[in-house]
C-alpha cells in the first residue's frame, strides 16, 4: 500500500483498512488498471491473505490490466456488479476517454479513480463530470482512502477525498494547469500545426514552441500531440 504524504502508517493500520477493503469488495467482481504490475499484484495478495477462504479475490478477479486497451478487452458488457480500480495514466497513455467511453454504458461498472501527483485541476474535474463513483488520490492510500471510498459507495455515495475536493469546490482559472503562453499553443496544436507552424504563427523560435508542446503532452498527462489536442477539445480548453 502506498503511504500517505506525511505520516509512515503503522502496520496493524494497513492491515485494519485492507480488511475493509476486502470486506466491501465481496460484492463485486473485481477489475484492477495499474500500470505497475507488480503493485497490483501485491495488493491483490494483500487482500487474499486478509480472508483466504471463497469467495476469495481470485475466484473474483476478472483481470489486472496495464493498458485501456486491455480494459476494453475484459471489462464484460454487463458490468453493474463490477468494481475497477484503475489509476489515470495507463501504458497506452490517459484513461479519461476510455472513462468517459464505459460511464455511457447502459450498465456500467462501479469506477474507483486513482490519481497521482502532480494532480491537474482540469482532469480532476474532467474525470469528475465523467461520472466515476469516486476520485482516490493514490498518496492518501495509507490513511484509509480508498476504504472511505468503498464506505461511501455501499451508502450510495460518490466519493472525492480531500486532497482533490479542493480542486472541484473552488473555481480555479486554466492558467493553474497551463501556462498563458500554453493556451496560446494549445488551439494551434488542436489546429495540427506543427512546431515549426506554431512557432512562426507566434513569432517565437522553434525550439521554444516544442518545449511547450512537450509541457503540454505533460500537465494534460497523454502520450502525445495528438491525444493532447483532443483531450484539449474534450475539457473545454480549445473550441
């Protein structure tokens, strides 16, 4: 389990929230997304040990992914009975498309969303209108976030922690996320120009026009131009 910023939880606290974890989870059938196999791995085996006997994880577990594509492949069509835990960037880059793509099902599944630092406000927000039951930030794993999430859930509840509901409850400017110059670049990018196009079209050098563009790609945290300029029209931050 991942330590909460700050604080080395004990280990009979980590054993005390894995138990809940496991407890909540005995309903659903169970779909993790992580691009860190083996984190996935000791968590499952965290979670089994906690309670061996069937139904156990593995009876329950539909798959461990690493990439959306690989969600895709065995996230089942009826899906209301299952739980996936998947973190926000995946080998084949942002899940918010795939997020928004599973949310629109008649019947989707229960989605717990991991996400890391640095946290941006624009995909906290964008994953949020997307409709996930609820937004984990993976530093608070430690002091019993992701089983505050599953509490809330089994009442209900969508669930945003603390760390990231100070993100949705306040009205913050794009310009926390990109820089001015970055939302000059960022139409001209979903435009398709390329970085010599961008630089002459802003009269700066082109060196300088793809060290914003490689800024970019990182605070929207995607593989590429490509998919930047379209998770870009996506949030909103381009027409």
């Amino acid at each position: 389990m991942v330590e909460s910023a700050g604080q080395t939880p004990d280990h009979q606290t980590l054993v005390t929230f894995t138990a809940q974890v496991h407890q909540r989870l005995q309903r659903w059938r169970v779909l993790i997304a992580t691009p860190h196999r083996p984190y996935a791995n000791l968590l499952m085996l965290q979670l089994v040990n906690e309670q061996p006997e069937p139904p156990g994880l593995p009876q329950r577990l539909l798959a461990i992914c690493d990439s959306c594509s690989a969600v895709r492949q065995h996230l089942p069509d009826k899906a209301d009975d299952v739980f996936v835990l998947m973190e926000d960037m995946l080998r084949d880059g942002s899940v918010l498309p795939l997020v928004e793509e599973i949310m629109q099902r008649p019947l989707p599944p229960c989605v717990v969303l991991a996400m890391g630092s640095p946290l941006q406000p624009a995909l906290v927000r964008a994953a949020w209108r997307a409709g996930v039951q609820a937004l984990v930030y993976t530093d608070d794993y430690g002091n019993g976030e992701l089983a505050r999430s599953m509490a809330a859930i089994d009442r209900g509840e969508r669930y945003c922690g603390a760390t990231m509901a100070a993100l949705l409850v306040r009205d913050l400017p794009l310009d926390d996320a990109l820089s001015r110059r970055e939302l000059e670049v960022l139409p001209l990018l979903a435009e398709g120009l390329t970085n010599r196009q961008i630089a002459q079209r802003l009269q700066i050098a082109e060196v300088t026009a793809r060290d914003h563009v490689q800024r970019i790609v990182q605070k929207l945290q995607v593989s590429d131009r490509t998919a930047a300029a379209a998770l870009a029209v996506r949030l909103g931050l381009v027409p």
